[in-house]
C-alpha cells in the first residue's frame, strides 16, 4: 500500500499500553481530510478492531486473535487499509510520542539516533513509551522506506519557563533532565489552534484548559504558549485520575516504601493502577460507572476529582495572572456534564459563572451571559494535529 500511483495519505498511529488508535488522512488540502479513523482494544486479552469511514458511515468491527500484540495488531490496520482506502498510498505515517525528554521541542523524522534516544526514555514513561516505539517499530516494518514522523506530548511544554520546569532539588538534577516535563501536549495544541480559529484575541489571552480524561491533566496557557501543567516529571503527577493518584505527599511514598512488601513495583502499581478514581471508590475508574452509581463512595470520588481540578483552576488561574476561558476537552471535560458543574462550583471569583442549561445540553459555550470570562467545551484531536506535524516533515526529505 506505500507503494503505487493510488491517493496520497498519511496514516496517524497513536499506541497506548493496550490500544492502538489509527486514522488516516488524504494528504492533499490543508487541512488534511479524515478518511477513516478506528482502534483496536483490549491487546493481549480479548482484542479486536473498530472502524468507521468518514461521514455518517456505521461502525464495524473485527475480533483479532487472543493475545495480538501490537505488532499483530498494526498488521491488522494495514490490511483493513487495502480494503477500506482503496487506491490510497501511505506516503507518511505520524506517531503520537509520549516523552520527547528535555530538548525535542518539536516533532522530529524518525531515524536509529532518534530512535535509540526515544528508547533512553523509557524509565521515564514506562507505562506508554514502550508501546509507542512498539508502534514505531511495527509501522516501519510495514511501510519499508516511507517517513516516520515522531509527535511529543512533552514538545508543547517546552516553552515553560525554569521556575515551572525546576524541582527544589540540588541543581545537578536539573542538569540530569530531572524536570517538570507536562504532557497531553498534542490535545492542547490542538485546542489552542481551534480557539485561534475562532477567536485570535482570546488564543493570545489566558487560557486553562483541562485536559480530563482516564488520564487528567490542566495546561495555562498564556499569549499562545505554555506556562505551566499539572503534570510534572511523570503522567503520575498533578490531578487524580481513573487509576493513578496524582499527586502525593513525597513524604507519604516513603513512609509506604517503609512498609513490609512494599518495594518499588508494588508501589508502582499502587500508583499508577490501583488508585484515583478506582482506589477511592472501591467501584470503577469509569466516571460513567460512577454517576450512575448511588454508593456514597461513588460521589465522594467524584467530589474529591472535582476539588482537585478546581484547586489546580485557580492555581493557573494565579500563574496567568488571570482567566479569559476555561476549556474542556477529554472523554470526561466534553461529556461528564455533571462533572463540570461540580469543577465550576466555587470558581465566580475567578469570573468563571457557568449556565446550567447549556452545560447539561454539552453545547460550545457553557458559561452564562454576562460571565467576565468564558467556558468553553471542545473536541480535542491530536489525530490532525499528528497529521500535518507529519506532511509538513515529509515534504522537506
């Protein structure tokens, strides 16, 4: 399919630690125009591959064989590609890339230094940098000679400036790449690029956006630029999440690394695996689970969710030196309309008054008429933002 006189397109490949989300771009017209997009689910349990064409087309779906790994599961893509883009030629395939490390502020042509660089950073991501090289890896085995474009989800925050970026460490660290990296960087891209569409006054204003999904994170992001994240060195760091903490008392880690049993993967997986939304709930990390669930446990889950991302609200509000808008984005920012409501509950004195009416219909604009600053609901897709990353680098070989 790389090869031939077909359609230019580029295929967009984001592999997470048990999914990979595809989609595929015609490479002709700015912006680059969806074909398709799918995932397959579930790898190394029950995996199999969900697809839908552009338009209004329905949603099919293929099992895969039990235990495919991510290799079996690319090969998978690339055969439904042959069938589903017919005449299309993958001219470039981009990769969502969760650690860039401390100097790869932009996306980069994958070549054997980047790649052995990105693989140095595994301790630094362990739970998505592995199967994102896998991804990698799979993909140029099934495309021999076309451009691999990485994306970083750190890239964005490299503008931070040293007093976010710096642990009150002994500065040898710093000099070790030991920092405050930020992640989601491709969803917030992609959001301060609809906001400039819209509206470039407010896109070079003072904007926090939550990023709130299985894996939660808030940007403040000032005159188009990253100021500060929630996340700091890992994705562990800043608000709970569906299974990880947040963050957590440094002080706590060691008393519980003092405790019979308690090593480092223990802890590891209490981390990262066994607590926010779950922990605390003892029901499900789903928010959906959640709200329709009427165990106490369920709503002081939520409860503490919401506190924790309205305190780091108002904590880039004060980094700003203010709000013009409030954005969210993710599974849960676009959909838990219930979750908002409780996010933006207390935050009047920033200049954040919500409609409840439009909130419960999850429409584009939520805060009420007359709100000095305004909050705003949007898809994020980093699937487009990956894309022209990718055409753009290719073009220049």
């Amino acid at each position: 399919m790389s090869r031939g006189s077909g359609a230019p397109a580029v295929l967009v490949i984001n592999a997470g630690s048990s999914s990979v989300k595809f989609a595929v771009f015609d490479a002709r017209g700015t912006p680059p125009r969806r074909l398709l997009r799918g995932q397959v689910e579930a790898i190394g349990a029950r995996p199999r591959l969900r697809f839908r064409a552009a338009g209004d087309a329905p949603e099919s779906q293929r099992p895969l064989a039990q235990g495919a790994t991510h290799a079996q599961a690319i090969a998978a893509i690339v055969a439904l590609l042959r069938e589903a883009a017919e005449g299309a030629r993958i001219v470039a395939v981009g990769h969502r890339v969760v650690h860039g490390g401390p100097d790869l502020a932009a996306p980069r042509r994958v070549d054997p230094p980047l790649r052995a660089r990105l693989a140095a950073l595994v301790p630094l991501a362990p739970l998505h940098q592995p199967h994102n090289l896998a991804g990698l890896d799979a993909a140029a085995a099934a495309f021999p000679g076309v451009p691999q474009v990485a994306c970083f989800d750190t890239a964005f925050h490299r503008s931070h400036p040293w007093e976010a970026d710096v642990f009150a460490l002994p500065r040898r660290f710093h000099a070790e790449g030991l920092c405050r990296y930020g992640f989601h960087g491709l969803s917030y891209e992609s959001i301060l690029a609809q906001i400039a569409a819209e509206d470039a006054a407010l896109a070079r204003g003072r904007l926090v956006v939550a990023h709130l999904g299985a894996g939660s994170s808030l940007c403040g992001i000032r005159d188009g630029r990253s100021i500060e994240s929630s996340m700091g060195f890992t994705a562990l760091d800043g608000v709970p999440m569906g299974t990880r903490s947040g963050s957590v008392d440094p002080g706590l880690i060691l008393h519980l690394l003092s405790r019979p049993g308690m090593d480092a993967a223990a802890l590891t997986r209490l981390l990262y695996h066994e607590s926010g939304l779950l922990g605390l709930s003892g029901i499900s990390a789903d928010v959906r689970d959640l709200l329709a669930s009427p165990a106490p446990e369920a709503r002081q889950a939520l409860s503490h969710y919401a506190w924790r991302v309205r305190r780091e609200v108002g904590a880039l509000a004060a980094t700003l030196g203010g709000v013009d808008a409030l954005v969210f984005t993710g599974g849960i920012g676009e959909n838990a309309a219930a979750v908002r409501a409780m996010v933006c509950d207390g935050l009047e004195a920033f200049g954040l008054r919500l409609d409840p009416d439009r909130n419960a219909r999850n429409a584009p604009v939520i805060s009420a008429d007359g709100s000095p600053a305004r909050i705003l609901v949007r898809h994020t897709d980093e699937e487009t933002v990956i894309a022209r990353h990718t055409l753009a680098l290719a073009a220049l070989e």
